[in-house]
C-alpha cells in the first residue's frame, strides 16, 4: 500500500488554512492542529450579546487568490459564498472637510479628488495610480507570488522578464510619504495614500514608496463577504475538510520534534504526539524564533527585533446608533496630527494623543443609497493603531478610556456620534493581541515594512530545519488576508517539492 505523505499544519489562520487546502488537494494527510475554538486566527469575531461582529480584517482584495485556491480544490468560489462588488472603496474625512470618497470607477475618484481639492489634483491622481499600476505589474509574479524573497533574485526575475525599465521606476530608497509629496499638493491627500502603509502596520514617514502598489490593488476591487470575513476562514477549513484534512480544535502545539535534526512530528499539550513527514507552522516567526515551539527548532528563523515590529492596535467592537456623518462600509477619520501620530507609535512607544480612527460598519453598503439609508443598530468595530509593546506594558482602564475619549471627540468632530447600546463595547488591547498571537507584544502584521530592504528581511516558505516550512502574515510575501493565503500557497508548494525529491520518512 502505498504511503500517503502526512503533513501536519499548526495554526488554522488564513496562512494555515490554504496550506491545508492546497496539501489535502494533492492527496497529502493533512491534519490541521488550531488551540484556539474556530478557525481564522486574526480573522476572528466577538460577541456582543447575541450578535457576532468581524474582529479582524475587514478589506478583502485580490480575490484572485482564493479563485485559484478554490479551483485547485475542484470546488467554486462563488458557490461557496456571496460576495459583493465595492462601489464606493472608502470614505474619508477630515475636521471641518466634509468627506472624500474613493470609487472603484477610477474616473470618479479623479473627480471627486478634483471637487474635494482642486488645483488639478485629480489629474495627479490619475498619474500617481499609473505609477502604483507600474508597480504592481513589475512586483505581482516577480515578488508577491513568488516564494524565492532576496533581493539579487528579484532583480534577475525582473530582468527576464524585460521588465528593468519598471524596475528602475520603482524607486525604493524613497519615503511612501516623500512618493506622494511629488504627486500631490493637499496635504490631506497625502495622508489618504499613506494610510496604505499602514496596511502593512507601518508609517507612511518610514516605508518604501512600493506600497503604492496597494492603491492599485484595491482598484482591482474591495469585496464584500456576505456574513463577515469571518465565514472565508470557516468556508476554507469546511473545504479542506471536504477534501480529506482531519481539524483538532482545542489542540495546542507546544513542541515541534524533531530526530536527527529533521522534522518528525509534534507534541500537544495533553503529552500526545503526531508524527508527521513535514510541519507547517502558520504562527508569527518570533513565536518559533523564542522558543515557544521548542529549544530544538528556535534556531529556524530569528524572532522579530522588538525595534522591527510592526504596529498594534486598540479595538473596539460594538453595537451602536450613529447619527450625523453618512457611513459606509469602510469609513477613515483622520488625525490632525498625523506624523505626531506615528511618533507617538514608533518613537514614544505610547497609544497616540491624536489618533486616526478606521471604522467598519459591517451593516453598510458601498454606494451612495446605502450610506443614505436609515439603520437602527450599526454593528461596528473600531481601530486606531497602538505601539506592539503587549509583553511589557498594560494599558489600563484609564489610558483606554483617555483613547476611547479621544476618538469620540475626533468623530463628532467630523460629524458621527456614537452611543452605544445595552452591551458595553469589547475593547482588544495590544496586551491581549500578544496573548492571542504570543511572542508578538501584539504586532499584527509580523515586521514593520521600514526602509527598502525590510521585504527582503522576511523569512520565505523553508525554515532552517528541513521538513518544518513557515506560513502566515510574518512571513514572505506579508501581512494581509491574501498575502497570507499566498504564504499559505507556497508552504504547500515547497512540501509539495521537497517531499517528491526525498520522499516520505
């Protein structure tokens, strides 16, 4: 009989479970080990009494993605769930500004940016997305889908595929921020596309101009998943499921063995072991590189410099009547004192005095009709960015509640008020996004994207011990829903191949 490789994947994030999916389609044994309830890892939800609101990542982009991922499972994207189409991508606004939407129709935007700012900003707009376009073309299979991360391959792919001229426009010793001072004079635009760095828990001031690349991605198309990001984990384990894998929820890793310096398998909590021809770890890198996986594979990838983390967040997840501003799905108000912000962040390590406040109306559409229609009850969650210092310091009661204060004045500043229903809202802090993702002190997004050569820094798919491979937003391609998946994708593809040349053990 022949022996059918057995793969065990530990962690049942995004990262995780496209791993499993993508091993289980190519007949591998799968068994995907998760500690946690559910499947999602950062996709997760809270319960505010009876009613369940998305905790997590709310934008998802490159759909295309999960079509290949579902197509290699012999399964439909589309008859696995609803999604929708964003119209409007976002709305932003400012103190005493009114509002700025940007638009999937691209020509829209560029005359709204016009409406909004005037003195032909909406022609560089048009101009700066050509540029994000150049890039995403000269990065998309070159970088992002492939899983060989240094910089002199990079370069050499590029050059083969007669690309140098994009290359050379990349243009990565340069700011985002610097990027976008040439290519338009509001200011608050400025603010508006460097918010993308913050994607990747970064500041606009520090990272590379290539992150313009994501105003591309989004243009591309913002999807919306019917019933919360949450059901796209859940539907990508049922998958899995449907094709072999075997899910243990409630199943904590607390060792990864290995036998003469190879990979063999892995100890639980409960003293039980799964031996296993290769492992996929889909958790941060610094929980490997610390040791929580064991003292015999903490030598397979450097945990993350506490200077090189990217940031955390303070959440709040609640339901809620608003009245006054028009929001839609995904709304921005931004501080008045953005580069303060952001020292407040990396320099001062401290919860901003002046912080930005995303919002996520998980009740709300993406078109004009919808952000006009009346709602009862909003479920919403709140995030504004926080220094990822969970393992050395607790924020207590009252710098929460100064924080909370501080977004309240900035939104009714803008136009919204808030009040909250029955149920108090859920706050998460970075302390408690440490103890959800260990060894972390709470980043959310793996290394900060700080200077040119920090996407080159993450780890790729192999580790340094041959059979364990990597998987999850620290690793290469980065944090994001689809770049996980894409993680996910490679650890699979480098099992895949290395299994094939030694075979089974």
């Amino acid at each position: 009989m022949q022996h059918r490789n057995r793969v065990t994947v530990i962690g049942a994030g995004i990262g995780g479970v496209a791993a499993a999916v993508a091993l289980a389609a190519r007949g591998c044994d799968v068994t995907l080990l998760e500690r946690g309830a559910t499947p999602g890892g950062k996709m997760r939800e809270v319960a505010i009494g009876d009613t369940r609101i998305d905790a997590g990542p709310t934008v998802l982009t490159m759909r295309w993605v999960f079509d290949e991922l579902f197509d290699l499972a012999g399964a439909s994207l589309e008859a696995e769930l609803d999604f929708t189409a964003a119209e409007i991508l976002a709305r932003h606004a400012w103190d005493d500004s009114g509002y700025l939407d940007l638009f999937a129709d691209m020509e829209q935007s560029a005359a709204a940016i016009d409406a909004f700012s005037g003195r032909g900003e909406g022609k560089r707009f048009l101009a700066f997305m050509a540029e994000a376009r150049d890039i995403h073309r000269t990065l998309k299979d070159s970088f992002i889908r492939n899983s060989k991360t240094n910089l002199l391959g990079l370069t050499g792919r590029v050059g083969r595929e007669g690309n140098l001229g994009g290359w050379l426009r990349l243009n990565p010793y340069a700011s985002l921020w610097q990027a976008l001072g040439k290519h338009f004079r509001d200011p608050r635009l400025q603010q508006l596309f460097g918010r993308y760095a913050t994607y990747a828990g970064s500041s606009p001031f520090l990272a590379p101009a290539t992150l313009m690349l994501i105003a591309h991605v989004e243009q591309e198309g913002v999807w919306l998943v019917e019933g919360g990001m949450h059901r796209l984990a859940v539907t990508l384990a049922r998958l899995a499921e449907r094709l072999g894998a075997t899910i243990r929820y409630g199943a904590e890793v607390t060792e990864i063995l290995t036998t003469r310096g190879c990979t063999v398998g892995v100890r639980l909590g409960d003293g039980s072991r799964i031996d296993a021809d290769a492992v996929v770890l889909n958790a941060d890198v610094s929980a490997l590189g610390s040791g929580l996986f064991g003292k015999d594979v903490a030598h397979a990838v450097q945990p993350t410099a506490r200077a090189h983390r990217s940031m955390s967040a303070l959440t709040w997840n609640m339901v809620a009547h608003t009245s006054g501003f028009p929001l839609v799905r995904h709304s921005v108000f931004f501080s008045d004192r953005y580069p303060a912000e952001f020292d407040d962040i990396f320099k001062h390590s401290r919860l901003p005095q002046g912080p930005t406040v995303y919002i996520c109306a998980q009740d709300r559409g993406t078109d004009h009709a919808a952000a006009a229609a009346r709602v009862e009850q909003d479920r919403l969650l709140l995030l504004v960015n926080a220094p990822p210092i969970g393992d050395r310091h607790e924020f207590g009661p009252e710098e929460i509640a100064r924080s909370y204060a501080a977004v309240l004045a900035l939104l009714e500043r803008c136009g919204l008020t808030l009040q909250s229903g029955s149920d108090a809202p859920v706050a998460t802090s970075p302390r408690q996004f440490d103890r959800l993702f260990p060894a972390t002190g709470g980043a959310l997004y793996g290394r900060a994207s700080h200077g040119w050569q920090a996407s080159f820094s993450r780890p790729g798919a192999r580790s340094k011990v041959p059979g364990l491979y990597l998987a999850g937003g620290s690793t290469h391609p980065g944090a994001g829903v689809p770049m996980a998946a894409l993680s996910g994708r490679q650890a699979a593809n480098a099992v895949l191949e290395d299994l094939g040349k030694r075979g089974p053990h």
